[in-house]
C-alpha cells in the first residue's frame, strides 16, 4: 500500500510539471515554456537516479532527458496524426 501510494503520488507531481507553465501563459510561449520545464526535470530526475546508481549524474541525466525528448515527440507526432489538436 505505500509503495502504491507513493508511486501514485510521484506520478501525479510529475504530470503536473509541464502544465504549470500554462497556468500563466497559452499559444506557443505556452508549449515551449512546458518543454524547457519538462527535459529540465528530466534532466533533474536524472541526476537524481544518478544517485542510486554507479553512473554519472551527467550521463544520467542527458539519459533521462533522451527519454523526454523520444516520448515528447512520439506523443506529438500521434497529436497530429489523430488531428487531437488544431
């Protein structure tokens, strides 16, 4: 039960971040400014992992940031695809 809750809870924290930026501004300045935010906490989550692990805060945190980049983009892609935006 405390692991579910505390994934639940990480989980949530974490989704919020990048829509924070729209709570104060829309349109484009909106989207770029949620995804400085985001591969930033990327990057963060990362060197945090770093921490728990043998390797460089650096190297994981570019690791983590690779993995927003790839996802970011694949979910933008299927946007457009689905026409989920416009």
């Amino acid at each position: 039960m405390q692991s579910a809750v505390a994934a639940g809870i990480s989980t949530g924290v974490g989704a919020i971040i990048p829509v924070l930026p729209f709570f104060w501004m829309g349109g484009t300045a909106g989207v770029l400014a949620a995804a400085a935010v985001s591969l930033a906490a990327h990057f963060l989550v990362g060197v945090a992992k770093s921490l728990f692990t043998l390797r460089s805060w650096w190297s994981s945190g570019l690791e983590m940031t690779a993995a927003g980049v790839i996802v970011g983009g694949a979910t933008y892609l299927l946007g457009l695809l689905f026409k989920v935006a416009g």
